[in-house]
C-alpha cells in the first residue's frame, strides 16, 4: 500500500444523511446539512483554492483564497465557513474571483523567502503549490523590500522539527492543531495585523509546554515547521502503511521513503485508532530501529561470563534445539519454557506458544501480559465472559462521565487522551481516582469534576464504596439488570453493608466521604458513563478483584453495550490484547479457551499433529521459584526485558543464573541477555509483517517497510527451532499464519490478510455474524450470556509501611519513553527524560533533609537503589512516584513478590520504602547483583 499525499476535503465531514442538494460548477453534489462549501466543492470534484483550511481542523476563514461566488448572497464568501443550504448555486472559478486570490497570493509571497529550489519543503509546500493554481506570475510589491519578516529566528530547540518563522504565512494550523487535535494549547498567536507571529507561549519550543505530537508540523502549509529528517534526507518519493509499535492504542502510520530509506512516519488520516494524530513517540522515535547498538548477528557462548560469538543462523539454532532437547532428557518434559512478547505481532506471538506446545511438549508459556493486564483477562471473562475492552475509541466521544483509575492517559496513551480531552471541553465530566494529581486531574480547559486521590492499595475498598451509593440510593438501573444479568441479590446485599459505606471506608481510602458519595452519584446519573483504567487497577494484589469491581459498576447503572459507556483496559504495550488473544497464558489455547476443554484441545491435536496437555503449565514466577528449586532449566525470550522489567530483581537475576540455557529474541543486547547463552536478533516493526491487536480490540496490519536487517523474520526462526527439535512446523508466509489462527480461533474466524488490507482494520469477533467486526462488544447480551456480578471483598495488601519503611512508592510512565526504554532511550527523547527521578512531597523531603534535584537512596526490604529527587505536591503526604524506564535505576530492585492472588500480576504499584540522602559513593543494589558479562 503506497500513498503520499492523501485527499484534503478542506474542512471537517458533518454527520448525518447526505440531504442537502447543491450545484457547484455547474455540477451537483448531495451532501449533509451543516457541510461547507468548500467540503461540497471537493466531493463534487472541484478543489477550491486554499491555505489555513485543512478537513483535519474546522474552518477559520482567514487566508481569503477559498472565496467563491454564490448566487443571491451579495460579495465573495469563503467557502470554508460557509454551510451549504438547499438549492445553492456556487462557482468557484469567475474573472473576479481570480484577480482577488492573486492579489491575496501576492501579499503572501512579498513576505516570504524566493528560496523554493533548495527549500526542503519544495514539492511539498501549499504555499508552492497555491500560487500556481491561482496563476500567480508576478509580484508588485517589492519582494524583500520594506519591513518584512525575512530575517525572523529559526528555533532549533527540538531535537525532531524546526520552526523557521521567515517562512510563516501565520494562518493559525498549527495553533489550531494544537488547540483542537492535541489538546495541549501550547502554541498561540502573539501581536496583531503585521507583527503577529506564532509562538510557543513566549519560550522556544522545547523549553514550551509543546508534547512535539507533531499535529503543528502536518498542519504546517510551508516549511516553517519541518521534520529535520526531512531537511537531512530530502522529500520522500513513497509510503508504506504501517502499525506503530510503541503503547496499546495502536497508531496506523504511513512510513514515508525515499528509495530504502524512511524518511518520516505520518499518522495515517484513515487510521481507526488515530485517525490522523500521533504522539512524540510514533511520530518521531523510530531512530532505534537503524541505532548502531542493535545486533544483527546470533550469538552464542558457553557461559555467561563468557565473550559472545557471532555465528550463522544454522548454528545457532542448531544450538537452541540441541540443548533444549538435552535438557529435556536429563530433567523432563516440562523443565523448558518460552515467553512470548507484546510487542511482537499476533504471527510471531501464535508461534511461540506452538513451539512450546507442539515442539516443547507442554503448556510453560506465558507472556509478559503476566505483570500488567492478566488480571484484565481474569476479572471481566468472570464478569462479562470475554477478556477484552468493551468499546472502541470513537465511544468516548459520547460519553457524559468519565472515570480515569489508574491511569495516566496524557503519558501513557496520548493519542487517545487527545480525544478523551476534546470530550471534556465539549461538556462531559471527569473523575480521576488516582493517588497521584496526573494532568487530566487540571490542564488547559479541563478540570476533573472530582479528584480522589486514595491511598495506594485500597482500590477495591473504593470501588465498594461507590457501589454501597449506587445501591443504598436506589441509583441502580434494574431493568437492565433484571433482563441481562445474575447473582445480583447476592452482590446488592453484600455492598450495601455498613462496613462497604463511604464514611467507614474513609479511614482507608484517605478519601472523604462526601467527595466518594457525589462521584458515585455522578457516574450512575450518566447518563452514559465510561470507565477507563490501566496498570494502576491491575498490578496491586487485588488486580483481579478490582476488575471485577468496575464491571459490578458498569452492569449495575446499565453502563455497558452501547456507545458511550463500558469497561475498557488501557493496555500499556502495542500488543498486549494480540498477545492473550494468541494462547499465551499457560492455561489458555489461542482464543481464551482453557486447556482442559477437550473439544478445544482437539482442534490443535489433529491440525498440529500432536497431543495437547490438559493441565496448564508454569506462570513465569513459578519458572523463577522452579529455577530457583533445579527443576526447570531452559527458558526462551521473546522480545522482553524480564531482568528489568519483572518484580524483585534479585529474585530474578537467581532464577536466571540457576538456568542451562537461556535463549534472548531482541532487538538489543538488554539485562536480561546478561543471563542468556544464545542471542537470537530480533527484528523492528518497520521488519514485521503481520498484525497487531490494539486495546481496543482492532487488529491492524504491520506492514514491511524494510526488509529484515538480520536476514530472518522472527517467525521463521521459531518455525526452525521447533524444526531442529523433530516437529514439522514451516509456513512460506504469514498470511498462512493468520490463516491458521483464523482457521481455529472463532473471534478471529473472518479476519486475513485480504480482509484488512481492503477495509483497514477490524475489531474482533469478526466472524459470519460480524464481517467487519465488532466495535462495541455485550450489545443486546453479553458474551456469557448473562452479566454476573461478583463480591468484591477489601483484602488489604501485605505490603505495608512500617517504622523502618515508612513511605508508599507506587510507579508509572512518563510521555516521552516506552516500557524499560531499550528503544525510546536509544533516540532523542532522552532530551526529555535522561533519567528516572523520585518525586516526593515537599513534607517527607524536609523531614529527611533532601532538596530538589539531591541524590537520593530508594530502600525496600528486598533491595535498594539512588536516583535524583524531585520535589512535587502531586502525590499526597507518605506517597513516593518513580517511573522504570532507565536500567541504570533498576527501580524493579524494590519492588517486591507480592502479586495479584489470582493471576499473579505483580504489585508494583505498592512497595514500602524509605528514602534518605544517598551518601558519597553510594551505588545501588542493582549496581552491586548485576551478573558483569564480558563483551555485553
């Protein structure tokens, strides 16, 4: 799929029937009422001349070029501001109407630089292409003559784009994009007729509250806002449309080239999940893929303290299923296992857990899903049948209340806060449970409603609380419930006791009553209600319980299955949805089907050609205590950072040194490789061909932009270590691979690689009674048939703060880097967050005597580490917050083995510390248990 240029309609589509008759040009168009002229004119096939008009932004009118005639109305209107009305005559092209745009064109061009040869934008400039639609052929005024904005400054201060104001035509996109698109409000227009100008709110643009989204740089017309990238290596000459490969909204991306080079990632207009926008990572931190750190080669060795040896693809994989076989021989079937990623395709991911099943012979698989949403997938197919979102993003777009639990949607899933964000200006209102003051909490035209900012660990006593409201106040929707739902009496009864109230759960939570009960009623009155929660839900102890929590909610106030409402994981990784989906969890084959069902396992008995397991095997914490005892020997890595990303760091550094063979598949040598005996070279997203399934449930096509850097896709390495073992497993294709997953998983029984190529993207179930997929999941009945509700008990966690760990330290992300940052680090992001910093509240810092910016000493009972601290008031008093993006900071050696009792998704959101003055030398215990490898 190859397009540059996509079509530019001029300004926003209006909903409805296309109802409005009009004839423009003498031809006639139908379209619906509240449509623009201009719009009209470009579905009739006529292009009307324009600068500060683009259908990405409504209509400003300021650029008088897109004047046009029309009978009856006295003047020359623009058409961008102008709705069409029944029986409108329009014409665009008239003697009159062409000495006007010139005129307006000369004004344009007698301030702007005559460079248009060696202007990077040449080719690409509105500004270019305008001139010569309206005929422009001279100038009157004097180019460069009199004042003028030639000489304006150039702002370098973004490491991605750069803003040349010489070459600003100010026609307010980039404000407006800003405004409208990200939501960020950073840009503005300073001054008025001749010295306006824009600007980053009188500061440069780095040092501005500009995200670099890069809305501003697509919006641009010219050259004054310009990917360096572009500027380095010229205008691209074709595209590649692509899936971005960074967080769980799933960002459809045209991959500009020129020849085999990318030049420049776009947001792709037709993209379901963004349609059009993008972030800073998406748009700009694809660098890692071409960064000289990644390996390329396989390596083997001996021993971990061994140097690596580069050796061809036949050794190492001979390598690879040559010791599993042995290990397997000496200490059984089950002493070897695999882990598959979520950021690697649904293709790849569905071929690991083959290999483990049909070539290892047992069920150890699971997926780094394990330490964020397995309780996502435990709570709602309890409650709702399926483990999955309910909604897809566009819902939030009717929805009236808002809940956010958990969740940092500006940093975590940008893309989609944009849209939530535009939401809320429009009217509908926010509640924010969040221990920390995230941005959504006040940021520009928006104020939550209600901030409850609860005491880490007490979700479910919140969630309960909410609950008693809904039903002691008689806030339930019982039609719903009785015609949808079972095992409601048995819930109703057990949140309306006095102990589940507001005002007995206060103490625990930290939240006043009063604020719990108006939220509370404010989510059941609707009267479409949402919730959206992420990793602040699920990595606590009671995960599972709290999912389970919100979906009593939703079935109780008849918040689900329609626009608007629902239950929805924002999902962390970009395949964290395909990976479950895929049959990653030791107990589930592809498609949430446990391992114990007969008639499943038959499926892939007779198409695999060997016996499936009925038991389920090993969680990867039970491969660490495994390792640990002796009897589990052999793991292989697909494409995750467990060494830095996984809970109780020394814990895992012991089970990985315990083990014979560990095999890393990865793009980079990363912690985890420092214990692997065989590095496999992963490959990049802009390699892949395949799909990823994104936290709404879309599955979109990741396209080959380049062919694979290290000579393999990472599939068919799979596919010939299972061959290596003895099982036949080959594919010439993935299309055959999605094909199979298609032909035995039945959410995905309509999907392929034809499917989504003509359509774009589909949501599962896609299948005979769905074709195009299914936006809104639970419409009419839900996926078990009937909603169960399920009693929440409050368990509070083990993990608690004691004399010598006195403070709480929960942890999250930041905007600009990605998971364990191997690949966001590796690019210029880092201008924004070279480090992971403590931020504590100005009381516990005093009393410890640190001051902002101090090195500082992070301390559980399982480890310690340093980093800076960070004076800040958004967390309450006893709360410390760090993110884990920098390997150096090892935040994760703190953490500690409580987990989720269901799933055994990690706590990590509450870990008891101390913080003190780091004293000089000190090092952190990370430093101190890291295995030292020669050569790695």
């Amino acid at each position: 799929m190859s397009l540059l240029k996509e079509p530019d309609l001029g300004t926003p589509a209006r909903k409805g029937d296309a109802t409005v008759d009009v004839e423009i040009d003498g031809l006639s168009v139908k379209v619906p009422e509240g449509t623009s002229v201009m719009r009209a004119a470009a579905l009739a096939g006529v292009d009307v001349p324009k600068l500060c008009a683009t259908d990405s932004l409504e209509a400003f009118g300021s650029c008088r070029l897109c004047l046009v005639e029309i009978d009856g109305v006295k003047g020359t209107p623009a058409s961008c501001t102008t709705p069409v009305r029944p029986g409108m005559t329009v014409k665009t092209q008239t003697p009159r109407l062409e000495k006007l745009r010139r005129g307006v064109m000369e004004l344009y061009i007698s301030d702007h630089p005559l460079d248009c040869l060696t202007c990077s934008a040449n080719g690409d400039c509105e500004l270019q292409d305008m001139s010569g639609v309206v005929g422009l052929r001279e100038v009157r005024y004097g180019v460069g003559e009199g004042e003028n904005h030639l000489d304006a400054p150039k702002d370098t201060s973004n490491p991605y784009f750069d803003f040349d104001a010489s070459k600003c035509i100010v026609c307010s996109r980039c404000v407006r994009a800003c405004d409208e698109v990200q939501g960020t409000f950073a840009l503005t227009i300073e001054g008025r007729g001749f010295d306006s100008k824009v600007s980053p709110g009188g500061l440069d643009f780095l040092s501005s509250e500009c995200v670099s989204c890069g809305a501003c740089v697509q919006a641009c017309p010219t050259a004054t806002l310009e990917e360096r990238s572009v500027v380095d290596l010229g205008m691209p000459n074709r595209s590649v449309v692509t899936t971005c490969a960074y967080c769980g909204v799933g960002c459809s991306f045209k991959a500009e080239l020129k020849g085999d080079e990318l030049v420049r990632m776009v947001p792709y207009k037709d993209g379901g999940a963004n349609e059009g926008h993008s972030c800073v990572k998406g748009r700009f931190a694809f660098g890692y893929a071409t960064h000289p750190d990644r390996q390329l080669s396989p390596m083997v060795r001996e021993r971990i303290t061994d140097e690596w040896r580069p050796v061809s693809w036949e050794e190492a994989i001979q390598a690879v299923a040559t010791k599993m076989r042995d290990i397997q021989s000496r200490h059984g079937v089950g002493a070897i296992g695999g882990i598959t990623s979520s950021r690697c395709t649904n293709e790849e991911v569905y071929v690991v857990q083959k290999m483990v099943r049909a070539a290892f012979g047992n069920n150890n698989v699971d997926t780094c899903a394990r330490v964020c949403h397995s309780p996502t997938g435990y709570g709602l197919k309890q409650t709702f049948g399926t483990s999955a979102g309910t909604q897809d993003f566009k819902s939030v777009e009717s929805a009236d209340v808002i809940i956010v639990i958990g969740a940092n949607p500006t940093d975590g899933h940008p893309v989609f806060a944009s849209r939530m964000k535009r939401r809320l200006r429009q009217g509908a209102k926010l509640i924010v449970m969040d221990p920390r003051r995230i941005d959504l909490v006040r940021s520009p035209h928006i104020q939550a409603e209600y901030h409850l900012p609860l005491a880490p660990g007490t979700n479910v006593a919140m969630v309960n609380s909410f609950a008693h409201v809904i039903v002691t106040e008689g806030l339930v929707d019982q039609e719903f419930v009785a015609d949808r739902c079972e095992d409601f009496d048995e819930w109703a009864s057990f949140v309306a006791r006095p102990e589940n109230s507001p005002e007995s759960l206060e103490e625990i939570t930290g939240v006043p009553a009063a604020d719990v009960r108006a939220a509370a009623r404010l989510y059941a009155a609707g009267p479409n209600s949402a919730i959206y929660y992420g990793l602040g839900v699920t990595e606590h102890s009671q995960g599972s319980t709290m999912v389970m929590g919100m979906a009593n909610l939703a079935m109780a106030t008849g918040n689900i299955g329609r626009d608007g409402v629902g239950v929805n994981p924002l999902r962390g990784q970009n395949n964290v949805q395909g990976s479950c989906d895929m049959g990653s969890f030791p107990h589930e084959l592809p498609g949430y089907r446990h391992v114990s069902d007969e008639n499943v396992r038959d499926i892939y008995s007779q198409l695999w050609g060997t016996p499936i397991l009925p038991e389920p095997g090993l969680r990867i914490p039970n491969m660490f205590d495994a390792a640990i005892d002796g009897s589990f020997r052999a793991l292989y890595v697909q494409g995750e950072d467990i060494a830095q990303s996984d809970p109780n760091t020394k814990h895992v550094f012991a089970a990985l040194s315990a083990m014979e063979l560990v095999v890393v598949q990865d793009l980079f040598l990363n912690e985890t490789s420092k214990f692997a005996h065989v590095f496999l070279p992963g490959t990049s997203f802009l390699e892949k061909d395949g799909t990823f399934t994104n936290a709404e449930r879309r599955i979109n096509r990741v396209r080959p932009v380049m062919k694979p850097k290290t000579g393999k896709h990472e599939w068919e390495i799979v596919a010939e270590i299972a061959q290596a073992m003895g099982y036949p497993m080959h594919y010439d294709s993935t299309s055959q691979i999605m094909d199979e997953i298609a032909m035995t998983t039945p959410t995905f029984e309509g999907v392929s690689f034809e499917l989504l190529d003509r359509v774009g993207s589909v949501q599962w179930p896609c299948n005979a009674n769905a074709p195009l997929g299914t936006p809104i999941m639970h419409e009419g009945a839900f996926v078990r048939g009937k909603g169960r509700f399920m009693p929440t008990a409050y368990v509070p966690t083990k993990e608690r703060s004691t004399r010598k760990y006195p403070l709480i330290l929960t942890t999250g992300r930041i905007l600009s880097q990605y998971n364990v940052g191997a690949q966001t680090r590796r690019t210029a992001n880092v201008a924004w967050h070279p480090e992971d910093i403590l931020e504590i509240h100005p009381h516990d810092a005093e009393v410890r005597g640190v001051n902002d910016g101090d090195k500082v000493t992070l301390a559980s009972r399982v480890g310690q580490t340093s980093l800076h601290a960070k004076i800040s008031d958004r967390m309450p008093v006893g709360v410390v917050y760090t993110t884990f993006h920098h390997p150096v900071t090892g935040a994760n050696v703190v953490t500690t083995e409580h987990s989720d009792w269901a799933t055994n998704c990690p706590e990590y959101k509450v870990t008891a510390v101390q913080v003190g003055l780091a004293t000089s030398g000190a090092s952190s215990e990370k430093e101190q248990v890291a295995v030292p490898v020669a050569g790695s």
